[in-house]
C-alpha cells in the first residue's frame, strides 16, 4: 500500500503538538513552519544573525524527533535570561548551523538527521522576513508579536519584503500531498504567513490533495475576537484567493460554564460552532466528543490523540481514490 502523505502547516504549539501525535501513525510527514516569529529568544537571534526565525522550527524538530528523550531534552533546554540572554540550546544549534552550512534551510536539514526526526521539517521561507497587519481603521501594525497588542480587528497580514519565495520543498511536499492540515494555531500569525505567500498558494489550489483545517477552540484576543468557526475558514480562504478547504475540525459542543467564565477574564470566549454557513460553503464539519481535554488548571485543549486519529481517518479516505489520481 502507498504510504499516505501528509502535510502539516503552521506554527507556534499548536503545530508541534499535532506533529507529535501524528508521529505515531505510518505516514509520510513533512512540516511547512512559519519564520515570521519576532519575539523572546528568536527575535533576538533572527535580529542579530538576519536569519529566519528558528522557535517554531525548533519546537516541530524536537516533536518529530526518535532520539532519546535527553537529547530532545537538551534541544529544547532553555538557558535563564541572564545567562546567554536566555537563548533556547536549540534555537543556538540552528543559529550555528546557518553560520556552517550558509543556509537557513540546509541548517533545518542537519538537525533534523542529528535529531532522526519522523518526516521533514522545512521553513516556509529561508528568508528572514515581517509580518504585518492592515487593521479594520487603516492601521498598519509592523511585526508578528505586535499584531495582537492593539485588539482592532484585522483585515489582512501581508509579509515584506512581498517577493519572498517559499522553499522550493514546501511546494513540492504541498503537490504531492494526499491531505493538508492546516493548524490548529494563531490563525494571523502562525497559519497565514504560510498560507499568504504566492506560490503556495497557487499549490494549496491547485493541489488534488484533501485540505483540512483544525480550529481553534478559543478565541484569541487581538486576533480572533468574536470570531465563529466559518470566520476563521473565511479569513483564510479570503487571504488565498479562492474557497478551497474541504473539511474542519471543530468543537460543537458548549463547554463547562466555570470554565468559560475563567476564560472570559483573559477576553477569550468558545469559537462558535455555525455549521449551517460552512455547509453553504461546501466545508465537511468533522467533530468527536473526545477531541477536548481540560487540563488540571482548567485550560481548554485539544485532545492531541484523537485529533491524530480524526486525521488518520481522513488521510486513509485518499487509499480508495489514490488509484484514481494521476502517478506522483
């Protein structure tokens, strides 16, 4: 049987988490990761070295990642702000790499055969790059950890300098794809500066692969405020041009009122559920009574386990059709 292709695209925990789950199954994996990130350790060392920033990159290398668990340990170890401004060790190694190998992207290659990941790894871009925001008044907001300081709404993010390439992997892995899953994450600043840059857009259309989003479960202040489950596969598919999203994962089920109250006080409310719009865009809503977990300090997450195994189900689809499609 042809091993199933996925590709997943993202940024920030939310990436790294599913990757971890998803690293279980036998699938083919490869990870297009944002480098827009401009805060912590990696906006330091993005800012010093004009190198893409290399947090979220590190955190789906070490998901991916079959070596022992010290090792991993050890690339994810944080130093205290003090000493050595608080740099992650492996957000150093991916620093020191691009200074050996003189690209970002060969450097993302290295440590992943150092760290024997499952699958690949590869930036979105190999270019440092900005993220903007064109905010509801007209504002235009520079950097990606700025854009939801100001809570305005947003109408766009666009990524200067506008002619960035994506790596010529990214796309590749996109049209051989047999699903993509896009999120779950930051739908402004971790899943579209992916999505916004011209060529893979032309590729996520163009693809005959699935195309899936995880929603998030929350709303997001300075982001997603008041947003509903179709706001958030609208925003996208306004941002690429063209309605192309065949499924969604979501919760349609309220949660507990305690915890929703908690979650008010940090301005963040339940993602709405309204199935009636996405079936008129032609979006399969997919849910699972336990795709939610509560966390002993009362935190909303997805359940990483069933959300792999919503998402195995849906690649397993491709095995009936794959025949039909034209030789990869």
């Amino acid at each position: 049987m042809k091993k199933l292709k996925v590709v997943l695209i993202g940024g920030g925990t939310g990436l790294s988490v599913l990757a971890r789950g998803l690293k279980e199954y036998q699938i083919d994996i490869t990870a297009i990761v944002t480098v827009a990130d401009d805060g912590g350790s990696t906006g330091k060392i993005r800012d010093v070295m004009d190198i893409p920033a290399p947090g979220d990159i590190r955190n789906v290398l070490a998901a991916l990642s079959d070596t022992e668990p010290m090792l991993e340990q050890l690339f994810q170890y944080r130093f205290e702000e003090e000493k050595i401004g608080g740099h992650s060790i492996g957000n150093l190694l991916l620093a020191a790499m691009t200074n050996i190998t003189n690209d970002f992207g060969h450097a993302v290659k290295e440590l992943s055969k150092i760290l024997n990941i499952k699958g690949q790894v590869i930036p979105s871009t190999t270019k440092s790059v900005v993220l903007n925001a064109v905010m509801s008044d007209g504002e235009i907001i520079v950097g990606e950890s700025n854009i939801p300081k100001t809570s305005k709404k947003i109408e766009k993010v666009f990524l200067t300098p506008e002619d960035i390439e994506p790596m010529k992997e990214a796309i590749d892995a996109i049209e051989e794809a047999d699903l993509i899953v896009m999120g779950p994450g930051s739908l402004y600043t971790s899943i579209m500066p992916n999505l916004i840059l011209n060529k893979v857009k032309d590729a996520i259309i163009n693809t005959e692969a699935e195309r899936l989003y995880v929603c998030n479960l929350m709303t997001q202040k300075g982001e997603t405020t008041g947003y509903s489950v179709s706001d958030h596969v609208k925003a996208i598919h306004d941002h690429v041009g063209e309605e192309f999203i065949d499924f969604v994962i979501c919760q349609n089920k309220r949660f507990n009122e305690e915890i929703l109250l908690r979650y008010e006080q940090e301005d963040a409310k339940q993602v709405e559920f309204d199935g009636d719009k996405l079936t008129e865009m032609g979006v399969q809503c997919i849910h699972d009574n336990n795709l939610v977990s509560i966390t002993p300090h009362q935190y909303i997450r997805h359940n990483n386990k069933v959300l792999a195994q919503l998402i195995y189900e849906i690649a397993l689809r491709e095995i009936s059709t794959i025949q039909y499609k034209k030789d990869k």
